[in-house]
C-alpha cells in the first residue's frame, strides 16, 4: 500500500504524518492528530512498538499499558483504512487539496478561526500550576489553608514531569489521550501505579482550578475515575510480643541504645518519625502528655504518655533518646531488630 505513517523527528514527543505517494509526480503529506514518544515508535510498521507490551502483565498499570497500546494501534489502521475507503469510493482519482479536505472533515481539523485563536490563546499547563501554587499558598479565610513547602515540592515535581512529556502542553491538552499518554510514560518510566494514581488525581485538581479561572478545558477530565489493582501485602506492624522484646535487648551499643528507644516511644505514640525524632523535654505538659505541630500537615496534634514511655523518660533523666536523623533511624532499627530475632521478611514497593 502507498500509504503510510512516519515522523519526523527521532527524539520527545512528536507528531505522526500520513503519506500517500502513489507515484513520484503525487506525493501527499499530513499531520495526523495523533502523537508519539519517538522511543516508542516502530519505524517499520508504522505504529506502536510491540515491544514495549507486557508479556504476562502483573499489575493494573501494565495491563493499561498494553490496553492503551493495542487501542492506539487500531486507530492507527483505522486512519488509513479511512483513506484508502476513500480513494477507493473516488477511483483513486483525487487530488491533494481533496484528500486533505477529506482528513480534516474526518478528523475535526476544519476548526472555525474562533476556535483556533481560543486554543493558541490557552495557558501553558506549567503557568497554571504556577498561578495554582501561588494563590493556596495564601490562607483564605473559609476556602482553605496555605499550602505546605511539602505539597508545593510535589506539584512542581508534577509540573517538571508533564514538561519533560511535552514543553508545550496547554491546560486545553489535558483529556483522554493525554491521559494514556502520561500513563504510559510514568509506567515506561517505572513509576509506581499508587504514584501514577495520585499524580493524575493532582491534575484533575489543576484542571478544576483552572476551569474556574475561565479558561479552555477538556470535558473529559471531570470524569476520570480512579482504580488501583489491591496489593496482598503484609503490613509491617510490630506485635507486642516482638516490641517486649526490642524493649529487653541488651545492647552495649549507645547508638543502638538510643534507637531502640526512639523506637519504643514511637510505638506508643503514634507519630510520624519527622515529629518523633524532634521530641523535647520541653513538649512535655504536666508529665502526662506531649502537643506539637505535624510537620507534614501543619496540624496540631496531642499524645498521651504511656507508662513505657515514660520508663524511658525515667531511665534518661526526664530527657528524650538523643535526636537523628531519619536516615540512621531506619539504619539502625534495622539492626537492633535483627539482634532482637526479628528477620521475617516484608514484601512491597521500593524506591528505585
């Protein structure tokens, strides 16, 4: 067939061009509305590199992945299907202006110059994050809190990832295939299906925002849903038994010492390690109980003392295990439990 699909680019995200060049003298090109990650094109076929499919996909993402692939493969088809119907139906006797009028009617290219001022006129998906982070950051009165640095961080991680995927994006962009495009690139990526999940939740929130600034966007977004496949692991919980047994080790070990009471007290207490190991004897009220600031949400917290937490306070004078970091924290834990008898192993996503 005299018809095909190339690019015209080897790197990032790129257009995919029909050709039909049915002899030298006719020799037709057009910008598909369809795109790619260069990477991810077979050259040879003229589609999707099958390649990038999972064998035996094991989880939600990879069988997304391959479902997306296999769908943008058959629209691929159906684009030429469409054009050679159509040359067919005419006798192959057509000119270029005639084919092109025939894709663009068929594939909405014949935009009123309204419409086309309305999307080269629309924001930059990186801008809008920007005017996002700028306005929660200011607390409104019974519309919300100001946002934490932590949030502020991820979004402009979000913000660099959707550059990298296109330095072009428009708020107007975001839809569907956008959708499946991101998905693929996170998963290519090796991005964890939770991580994905939550990022494109994070841009549904940027679209709503942006919806409610007036500008352009896909009708689409409001309808995404979310589903992540259960994962049948273990929860890491200490039992009783094996925290009695952490809390009786001897350890000649000072470092491993202050540890394992760092440790004890967070078992009792229930606090995130970023506001455990900032502890004070000076947090504590009437001997009984600590308050403090979360660090991660800002919000104002209170915890009992427990008696077992309170014999480590006695063993240390009233004060608090020596303060460390959170990376020599989970070091040593590590090795105290080890000491303890405690080796069962855990299974579960790691950062890579």
């Amino acid at each position: 067939m005299s018809i095909t699909l190339l690019l015209r680019k080897t790197v990032g995200q790129a257009t995919i061009y029909l050709r039909y060049k049915p002899s030298r003298e006719f020799d037709f090109f057009w910008a598909s509305p369809f795109s790619i990650d260069a990477e991810s094109w077979d050259a040879k076929s003229g589609m999707y590199k099958l390649s990038f499919k999972k064998k035996s996909p094991k989880d939600e993402s990879q069988k997304i992945l391959n479902k997306n692939i296999d769908e943008f493969n058959i629209k691929l088809n159906e684009l030429k299907n469409n054009l050679n119907s159509f040359l067919l139906m005419n006798n192959y006797n057509v000119t270029k202006s005639q084919i092109k009028s025939f894709l663009d009617l068929k594939y909405g290219k014949n935009k009123k110059k309204s419409e086309k001022k309305a999307v080269s006129q629309s924001v930059f998906i990186s801008q809008l994050i920007e005017d996002y982070i700028k306005e929660k950051s200011v607390f409104a009165l019974g519309k919300h809190k100001e946002l934490t640095s932590a949030s502020i961080k991820k979004f402009r991680v979000i913000k660099n990832k959707l550059f990298k995927i296109n330095s072009k994006l428009t708020v107007s962009d975001i839809d569907d295939n956008f959708r499946n495009t991101f998905t693929d690139w996170c998963t290519k990526n090796r991005y964890a299906p939770m991580t994905i999940v939550k990022e494109l939740k994070i841009i549904k929130t940027f679209i709503k925002f942006a919806k409610s600034k007036k500008h352009k966007t896909s009708d689409e977004v409001p309808n995404w849903t979310f589903y992540i496949e259960p994962k049948n692991y273990k929860d890491p919980i200490l039992s009783l038994e094996e925290i009695h047994k952490i809390k009786v080790l001897d350890l000649e070990l000072d470092y491993l010492d202050n540890a394992r009471d760092w440790l004890v007290i967070g078992c009792y207490m229930g606090l995130r390690v970023s506001d455990l190991l900032r502890l004070k004897k000076t947090d504590i009220i009437d001997h009984h109980y600590i308050t403090l600031v979360q660090k991660k949400t800002n919000d104002p917290v209170t915890a009992i003392l427990l008696d077992p937490v309170k014999t480590i306070l006695d063993k240390r004078c009233g004060e608090f295990p020596r303060q460390i970091s959170d990376q020599r924290f989970n070091e040593y834990i590590k090795l105290v439990c080890q000491l303890a008898g405690i080796k069962d192993l855990i299974f579960g996503g790691k950062m890579i």
